[in-house]
C-alpha cells in the first residue's frame, strides 16, 4: 500500500510537470505564431494570437507588443490601454511611458503625469500588500525591543534613539501603506475607453441615464482613463437593462465628466470581471 501511494504521487508530479511544460510549449509557439503573422503583415491575425495569450498569462512584452499592434492598426484606444497594462507590470520602463504619450496625443487625449509617472524606486513598487508585511515585520521588532529594554531601570540614549526611530518608521510605513491602498482602490475602478456605440465617433458619451436613448451628458476622447463609481459595498455601480445589457457609472479622474457607459465600451486596466 506504502509503494502504491509513493507511485501515485510521483505519477501525479509527473503529469503536472508535463502538462505545465505542454502549456508553456503552446504559449511558446503561439507566441512565434504571432510573430509570424505580425512579420507578414497579418496584424489582425496577430492580435487575435496575443489576446488568446493574454486570456492565460501576462507580462508587459505582451502587452507591449499588443500595444504596438493596435498603434499600426490606428486602433489608439486600444493600445493605450494595452500601454497602461505594460506600465502596471513594468512601471520601471521609460519606453512604455514614451509610447503612451504618444497615443495619447494621436488620439486627442489630454496627457495625464500621474498617468505617465513611472517612478524607479523599489521602495515605491511595493505593493499595499508587501508594505503592510513590511510595517507589521518592523513595528513587532521594535515592540519587543522596547519591551525588552524597559526591564533594566536605566534608560540610555541608545534606548530614546531606537525608540525614536522605531516610532518615526513606523508612522513612515503607515503613511505608505495608507498611500498604497488607495492608489490600489482607485487602480482597481480605472478602466479605458475603447469602444463608442457610434462607431463612426471618436468620443464616447457619457450619458445621463443608463439606456441608449439617453442623451449625452458629457463627451470624452476614445483613449481617456475613466474610474467607475462604487456602491456602499466596494462594487461598482451597475445597471441592467431589460436587453441583458450591463451599464456603468464612471467619471473622470477630476470628477468634471460624469455619466453612464455600456459595459462593450470599456475596458478595465486590471484583468478584471465586470
């Protein structure tokens, strides 16, 4: 029974190992596939290649590469948002930050800095979640430290400087965190304009109810970065008509436009379900 059971997991590990690399061999030679198609002038050929890809896994070059495509396709919505997804994964890269003002301007669309921003240091990377690990890491140390040095009765001035620096640390951290988790919230409601229901219109109207009768509130650019309202519990505001089709509330980063869009006109910057 003891050999069966040592059998069966190695059988196991095995046919996870092979079916991990069979998918890292599809990936790989639909990847090439794309490349192919790209190099023979089948750009939409190319594009259907890296979405399929992009549906499994991503990384900035694919992104990049969509981006690129869509530009070549003067289809500039697109390739901003696939731009703003390249520099969400690799926000070190001045190139993707060049090529999106690029699009931007191709597209009428005002250049945004907290947009373009990619900011080099590792501190700021970090996401909310590895700062809180950070914060909880430090303010724990420092806690026992103090603990333990307040049972001598003399307090030294090594104490005051590490209690000093624990405290302003600490109060550092948290502020990042907070920081942290409200850039995340807000990344998590941005979402790109892609697609007017008019498709001979370069803007996108924001309309004042949730209904394709609804007349046009506000007007923005194809390309504009838009964050969806939330409800009370975190979600977004949605609205469903009797058609089935889904409408949102978004607005823009200055609060100035507002209005109600249909789910096939955006796309969120994050790999979310909407």
């Amino acid at each position: 029974m003891k050999y069966f059971i040592i059998n069966a997991l190695l059988f196991s590990l095995f046919f996870n190992l092979s079916v991990f690399n069979l998918l890292g061999e599809s990936r790989e030679r639909l990847f090439y596939d794309a490349v192919r198609a790209e190099a023979s002038g089948d750009l939409e050929k190319a594009i259907e290649i890296y979405s399929t890809i992009a549906k499994e896994s991503h990384s900035a070059n694919l992104h990049a590469n969509l981006a690129n495509l869509y530009f070549k396709m003067e289809d500039y919505a697109r390739s901003i948002l696939h731009l703003r997804r390249a520099m969400w994964i690799a926000p070190e890269n001045r190139n993707y930050s060049a090529n999106l003002s690029l699009a931007l301007d191709m597209n009428g669309v005002p250049t945004d800095d907290s947009v373009l921003n990619t900011n080099e240091s590792t501190l700021f990377l970090l996401t909310s979640n590895q700062v809180l690990i950070v914060l909880t890491s430090f303010a724990w140390l420092g806690l026992i430290l103090i603990i333990y040095f307040l049972k001598f009765p003399i307090i030294t001035k090594f104490f005051v400087w590490a209690s000093s620096i624990w405290l302003l640390g600490t109060s550092l951290l948290s502020l990042l965190y907070f920081q942290k988790s409200k850039d995340s919230s807000r990344l998590n409601r941005e979402i790109i304009a892609v697609h007017s229901l008019n498709d001979n219109d370069q803007y996108l109207s924001l309309r004042v109810f949730a209904g394709k009768g609804s007349q046009a509130n506000t007007t923005v650019p194809l390309g504009s970065s838009l964050l969806l309202d939330i409800d009370d519990e975190g979600f977004a505001k949605v609205h469903q008509s009797p058609t089935g089709e889904k409408w949102f509330l978004a607005r823009s980063k200055t609060g100035k436009d507002k209005g109600w869009l249909q789910r096939s006109e955006f796309e969120p910057i994050l790999d979310l379900e909407l």
